[in-house]
C-alpha cells in the first residue's frame, strides 16, 4: 500500500515539472515568474572616511633657543633653573655691564679727541679766511729781477725777468690750505658719526642685559659650559610628531584632517598636518628604508592631561565622502564592465539597476547614481532573478507581533496596509 502512495506522489511530481518545462518554452506569452528573496538590506545614508593609520607622539608647539653674545658684554648667570616653569616676559638670563661701560668709555675718549681735532682745524681755517679777506684788499704788486746766465764760451750776459703778482699767489695758496683743512675736517666728522652710532649700540646693549622668554612653558636645558644654545625652552602648548614611510609619505599633503585617539581609551582629539618633511631623517642609503618626519597641529588645546613622548594613534583622513548613499559590496553584480543591483520596488516588483560607484571601504561602497538612501536592495540573489517580475518574502511571524505594532502610531499602521493592498 505505501509503495502504491509513493508511486502516485513521484508521478504526479513528475507529471507538474514537465508540465511547467512544457508551458516554459511552448508559451507565446512571457511567464510572470515569482522571484523569492529571502535576503536583503537598505541603503542607507552616511559619513565615508577613509584613513591612514601612522604612528604619533606629543612634543612642544614651540622651542625658544637662547644663544650667547659676547656683544652683549660678559655672561652673568642663569636666572632660572632646568625644569623650572617660566611665563611669556620671565627674565631667564643676564649679562655684566662691565665690558659694555668700558667699551662706551673708550668711545667717548676716541670722540673727544675727535672733537679737539675739529676744533683746532676750525681755528686754523678761520685764521685762513681772516688772512685771505685782508689779502684782497691789498694793492697788486709785481716785482722784477736781473739774472746773470753763464754761455757756452764762458761769456756772461744779463737777462732781464719779467715781473709776476705776488699777491695773487698768496692768495690761490691761502685758499688751497683752506680746502685741504675743510676735507680734513670732513673725514674726521665722518668718524665722530661712526663713534657715535657704536656709542648708542652700546647703550642698547646695557638695555638689553636680561634675555627674557617669548612664550609660556618649561625649561628644557641650560648649559653652564656657555655652548650655545645655552638655554632652551619649550612652550607648554603641544602638537603631534611621528615619522612616515616612503610610501605613506607621497600620500600625505598638509592641511589633511587627522582623527588622534588613545590606547586604552575613547577619548579623540582632531587636527590637521601641519608639516610633511620632503627630505629624510637620515642621510639617504641605498637598500635602506628611509623615514620622513610629519607634524599635527591640534584644533583645540589639548585638554593637560596628556605628557610630552606620550605615544597615539593618528588616522590621517585621506578620503572623505559626507552624506553618501551606501550599499554593502555584494549587492552589486558586475557584468559587461557595468554595474548593476536589484531593487525590490514599492509596487512588489523587482527592478534592476544600473550603478555609479565612488568610493570602496572595506564592506560599504557609496553609490553616486542608480540607488536611493531607504531604497530596499537585495543582498543575497536567486539563481534566475528576474527585473520586472514580481517578488516575495519569508513570513517572520516574530516580527508580526502586537508588541511590534504597539511601537506604531496609529497612523503609520494605516499607512502600512494601505500600502500592502495597493502594491497589489
């Protein structure tokens, strides 16, 4: 008897498939298949940042070095210690004043004696003028002479010479003298000026005694050597500081965002780089990898409790989409070099679209034409998926709940079944 039942059920299985492989390919009209999805998923709308993970540190902002001036006259002693905390305007340094004093006393020496040269040049150049004015008013005078000249033969001759103005001559001396003291004079004014100008550098170096510090922070070191720098400090503001390989180096350009979290932490603080360095660290060697310093500036202080060393981990954002519309990567199919996704449409019926992607990270892919954010796209496709056919779901009764329902205005249940009845 059970032999007899199986017999009939295989028959009457075998009977219905090929009476639907015969309608398949005997039909003129196109069969309105039922496609069944049992998978699927939203496209949703959302932030795409894609970063590259680097090593960072905290260092200072900022470094003040103070270097020695022996200009400035001899060093005096540090007026603050290693370690010590210092203000913008704390004096940190100073020098003697003894070496600039003597150095002002011997330039006042040189420019009184200067002065006294001046001063007896005048007199000469006064007495000159008084001489020249007296000469002009003197009547002209020529004087002549007689001179005996010896010739060849012994025999003596005399000539008479003609007469010159004597007065004229004194005069054209007088006033050569007058020129050659008036240059005189002028040189060494033009050293009184040099003097006076080292004088007055001088009595700026006697203001300039205490060195001061530019910026709030700690001193870093001090060198009792005098080797310069003999005083550094570093300000209390910090920054980020980490080295990039060659590859990472040619992808990084200042003024990329940079996400800095914590081990062991949620905390998170933004910024931007700062700097990229195009040379390395160290001098270049072939078969050795080279590292390329980079540098953070933070958006906002940082909050104190961080040190200077403590190590971080940067995110360099190096692509960036705001408000993109994402599906998962499987839900797109690649065939004849396009795109393509199936969209389970508001009417029940399937469409096929085709997509323009951007840009990929890990799982997501953003979508820049052919899906809308809360469209329904399928995840997991039949075999023989169909456009244009209609589709239908597993029934999960545990989601048709009263609990489920109760969460629902009222409003939007009507809408809900208004839309199951019209989709049909």
């Amino acid at each position: 008897m059970k032999l007899k039942w199986k017999l009939l059920i295989a028959a009457v299985i075998t009977l219905f498939i090929a009476l639907n492989i015969t309608l398949i390919f005997t039909s003129d009209k196109e069969i309105n298949r039922v496609n069944y999805i049992s998978k699927w998923t939203v496209a949703n709308e959302q932030d795409l940042i894609e970063t590259l993970p680097v090593a960072g540190m905290f260092m200072p902002k900022e470094e003040q070095f103070f270097y020695h001036d022996q200009d400035k006259g001899s060093f005096q002693g540090f007026l603050v210690e290693k370690g010590q905390a210092v203000e913008s305007g704390t004096a940190v340094l100073e020098y003697s004043p003894e070496n600039i004093n003597e150095t002002k006393s011997a330039f006042q020496m040189e420019i009184e004696r200067l002065n006294q040269e001046v001063a007896s040049l005048d007199q000469h150049i006064s007495q000159m003028e008084k001489l020249l004015a007296t000469s002009n008013t003197m009547p002209a005078s020529s004087t002549g002479r007689r001179q005996q000249l010896q010739t060849p033969n012994d025999d003596s001759i005399i000539v008479q010479v003609e007469p010159f103005d004597s007065t004229a001559y004194i005069q054209q001396s007088i006033a050569r003298d007058i020129e050659n003291k008036e240059l005189d004079k002028s040189k060494l004014e033009s050293e009184i000026e040099k003097y006076e100008e080292m004088l007055t550098a001088a009595e700026s170096s006697m203001i300039e005694l205490t060195a001061e510090s530019m910026i709030s922070g700690t001193v870093k070191e001090l060198k009792h050597t005098l080797e310069n720098p003999i005083l550094t400090i570093i300000s209390n503001e910090k920054k980020i500081e980490g080295e990039l390989t060659e590859d990472e180096v040619q992808q990084i350009l200042p003024g990329m965002k940079v996400l800095v979290t914590f081990e062991n932490s949620n905390k998170q603080i933004e910024g931007t780089i700062d700097t990229v360095s195009v040379y390395p660290e160290e001098t270049p060697e072939v078969g050795k990898e080279n590292s390329y310093l980079y540098t953070v500036q933070l958006s906002e202080p940082e909050d104190g409790t961080s040190v200077f060393g403590q190590h971080v981990n940067v995110k360099i954002v190096t692509n960036e989409v705001q408000g993109a519309t994402t599906v998962p990567v499987k839900t797109i199919k690649h065939t004849d070099k396009k795109q393509v996704s199936y969209i389970l449409g508001a009417g029940g019926y399937v469409e096929r679209r085709q997509l323009d992607t951007g840009m990929k990270l890990d799982h997501t892919v953003e979508v820049q034409k052919g899906v809308e954010a809360g469209e329904i796209v399928v995840l997991d496709r039949p075999l023989l998926i169909k456009s244009n056919h209609p589709f239908i779901t597993p029934l999960s009764p545990t989601k048709n709940t009263k609990a489920s329902y109760g969460d629902m205005s009222g409003m939007d249940i009507f809408k809900t079944i208004s839309k199951g009845f019209l989709s049909r």
